[in-house]
C-alpha cells in the first residue's frame, strides 16, 4: 500500500515525548501500532493544535458559500446561517499528501440540494499532510476537537442533545470515531467512506472505528487489501468489518474503472496519484451519486462476495438495503451487503 511506503520513508530518529496535554481536549499519549505482526512502529504525540489548524467551514441553503467557523470558537455560528433545529452533517476528509480535498465542499452541496441542514466541512489539512503516523495521531485530536465543538453549540442554545450525522473517508472515518468516541457524545450516525486501513487495520476498538461509535455506523468498501495487492501497491482501505451496515461495492476492492496498475503509472508521474487512490476515492463517487439517486446501489445481503455472485441477484429473498444517504439511521437491520457497479459515472448498475 502506498499509505504503508510513507510510513516507512518517515520513520525518524527523532525522540518523541510520551504525552501532550492540549487545552480543554485532554492529555494524549504515544501508542506502538503494527504495519505487519512483526513489525511494529511508534504512533508520535499529536502535534500542537496550531500546527493541525483544524477549521470547520459551514454550508447551509440559506448561504452556500463556506462560512468559516475556529474548531475552538463555536461562538463564530452566531454570525452565520446556523439553524441548531435542523440536523448537522460533518464531512471530513482523510490523509492528504498530494491536493488539497474538495469532496466534502461539492458533497456538501449536494445534501443541500436534497435536504435542509447544517452542513460543515472538516478541513485539518495541515495535520493531515505529512508523515503518516503522525497524521495518525492528529485524528485524534480533530477527534475530539469535533466533540468538543458539538458541547458547546449544545451549551450555547441550550441543547440536551443535537441529531449528527459524520461523514468521513479513509483517515477522516477513524476521526469520526474518536469524536463518537467521546464521553457524553452521543452521536446519531457515522457512514465511514472506506475507513484506511494503515496502522488501523487489527487495532482495538477504542483505536479505530466500530459499531460502537454510533447509534448507526454504515461503512461502504472499495479498496480493501489482498496479499496480491499489497504486493502491487494496492488496498488502502481495512478488511476490518467497521459498522452495522457493511457495503461492498464490486466485493470491497478492485473497483472498475480503476484498473492501472500504480507500479506501471511510475511510467508517467502525473498519474500516480489517481492510480493509487482511484478505488480508495470510489466510495465517495457512489456516495455524492447515491445523494441524488437513492435507489441506486441496492446491497443484497449475504455470506461473502463469492455467495452474493453465485446467488440470485434479481431478488431480495436474503434481505436487501439501500446503500447511502438516505438509509434510515433508526433501523434495526444489520449485516454484510453487497452491489456492483459501472465503471464510469454514472456508476448505478441497477436495471442493467
């Protein structure tokens, strides 16, 4: 994987401190992951909260031009379109080492275009850009910072509790966990985009995402790793079952579209980002078209891959859902599901 070639080209020989206490947040301390069972590596203290400058841009129907909110100053809302009686949607972005993300800005558009909420786009670029078991660290401060947020919009408009819905991808679904993850939380729903993998994939509970984050945690799958594509450079997302709903598009990995092989694209620079990360940023493809078209990933539930294949697909005699943003966070269903797609937007097989 190539989030794993960064781990081992930024181990240093630097010595880190044990722990950082910051602010209101609480202490944080050094923690030892493992790449492989053998091969463990040191996860750093977070770095100072002005170094991951984590900032929250608003969007709601009434402005849909980002309104710019300090993740340590909620009290900025009261200048803007914040409604505390509608639903509040957090979309975050993951690991970035190449362009800046712009997903949770287009996504947030397209939620206004279907529904009236608040929503805010997580940007902590800046500690999300650099080695990657330090980026590691940092979500666990967006993390809590997120939870810290949510308490005081509550405290100010004299809230017992807020409906919120996180949306993350890659790195950014394991921050919404650590921000579920927070005494008193209570958060309503976290759709993980395909949660990373690196440094999370075996790890326990309180270390990655889990059902347990949510009352609801749906996850959807598009580049889960094999030994081949390790061997290839490929599966930047986890084989770890993540949520109550579980949604492998084409079986989690491999997605149609998508298939350059990043050793070959070496061959042209421009290309390798794309190469490596196209079935990585698939899910959040299905999930902006799913905005507009709720019926159009219908996850037949099943054993395996292999099971959903060899059965009949043209029915739902072993329960069906549909994938996406519309699913009803209240619902008692759960399991493993599993759908295909085109290779091209738009990526809805249904009816073909």
């Amino acid at each position: 994987m190539i989030a794993t070639i960064i781990i081992f080209m930024s181990i240093s020989a630097a010595v880190w401190a044990d722990q950082i206490c910051l602010d209101k947040l609480g202490c944080f301390r050094s923690l030892t992951a493992f790449v492989t069972p053998l091969n463990p590596i040191l996860i750093p203290v977070p770095e100072p909260l002005k170094r991951i400058n984590t900032r929250f841009f608003l969007q709601t129907r009434t402005h849909r031009q980002p309104f710019e909110v300090r993740a340590a100053n909620a009290s900025m809302v009261l200048d803007s379109s914040f409604d505390p009686s509608k639903p509040i949607k957090f979309l975050i972005h993951g690991y970035r080492p190449g362009p800046v993300a712009t997903w949770p800005y287009e996504m947030s558009k397209d939620i206004l275009d279907v529904d009236d909420v608040n929503c805010f786009s997580v940007n902590w670029e800046d500690g999300a850009g650099i080695r990657y078991e330090q980026a590691v660290s940092n979500a666990r401060v967006v993390g809590a910072q997120i939870a810290q947020f949510k308490a005081s919009l509550q405290d100010m408009y004299e809230k017992s509790s807020l409906d919120v819905h996180i949306i993350g991808h890659s790195l950014g679904a394991h921050v919404a966990a650590f921000a579920g993850q927070t005494e008193n939380s209570h958060v309503q729903r976290i759709t993980a985009l395909d949660p990373a993998g690196p440094l999370f994939e075996g790890a326990k509970n309180d270390m990655k995402l889990d059902s347990s984050d949510a009352k609801c945690v749906d996850a959807i799958y598009t580049d889960t790793p094999t030994f081949t594509s390790l061997l290839m450079l490929r599966g930047l997302g986890t084989n770890d079952v993540s949520g109550h709903l579980n949604f492998y598009a084409n079986g989690g990995r491999n997605q149609p579209g998508c298939e350059t092989t990043p050793l070959l694209s070496l061959l042209n620079p421009t290309d390798i980002f794309s190469a490596f990360s196209c079935s990585h940023s698939r899910s959040v493809d299905l999930y902006r078209e799913v905005i507009r078209n709720p019926e159009a990933f219908r996850g037949h539930r099943a054993a395996s891959y292999e099971a959903y294949l060899n059965g009949d697909r043209s029915s739902c005699d072993g329960g069906c859902v549909f994938m996406g943003y519309h699913l009803d966070p209240s619902t008692s269903i759960s399991g493993n599901y599993y759908f295909m797609t085109r290779g091209e937007s738009p990526f809805s097989a249904e009816g073909q």
